[in-house]
C-alpha cells in the first residue's frame, strides 16, 4: 500500500520564523515543518508573495491541500473564518483543509 502524505498549505507568516531569531519557539516549530518537507514526509507548498488572506486560503482550496499552517491568527485561524469557508466550500462542492497553528502539527 502507497502511504499517502499530506498536503501541508504555509501562509506567509509560517517561512518568516525560519529566520526570526527573536521568537526562538516559532523558529524551531518552522524549522521542524521545513525539515520534515526536507526528508519527503509530508507536501509543503506556498504562495511565493504577499497576497492577501483570501488568496492564500483559495490557493490551499484548489490545490487540495490538506492542512493550511498559519500564525495569521487576526483572518485565518479563527473559528469565524474556518466555519465560514466550510460553509462555502460545502455550497461550491470543494473539501476544506484543516486550519492550524503550526504548533498543532508537531
């Protein structure tokens, strides 16, 4: 049986801590998300710019990601925001990733 990995969305906040020495344990949970795309346990794909809120979450719908990572947690990791693209999702028939912290993913 092929194991399946998963799909795992950054937002623009997740890559900023890999080079953030002033918040130690962001930088080692985005440290340890990067590693492990490094070793192909899991898919990791980004937006390569500063595109609003919407356009990261339509990006992560489309291209069926799993899970989306993200500290942006003013717009996206909010349960307004996760019940409302589930309602969306849901009418337009495509399936909602998880929204998580990335500490959620350790």
């Amino acid at each position: 049986m092929i194991a399946v990995k998963k799909k795992i969305y950054l937002d623009s906040t997740v890559p900023n801590y890999v080079f953030n020495d002033a918040y130690s344990e962001k930088q080692k949970v985005a440290e340890f998300l990067f590693q492990n795309a490094k070793n192909k346990e899991v898919l990791m794909f980004a937006s390569p710019n500063n595109l609003d809120d919407a356009r990261h979450v339509a990006y992560a719908v489309y291209y069926s990601a799993d899970i989306i990572a993200s500290y942006n947690f003013s717009h996206i990791v909010r349960i307004s925001t996760i019940t409302q693209l589930q309602s969306v999702n849901l009418g337009l028939g495509f399936r909602t990733p998880e929204i998580r912290s990335p500490e959620e993913l350790l």
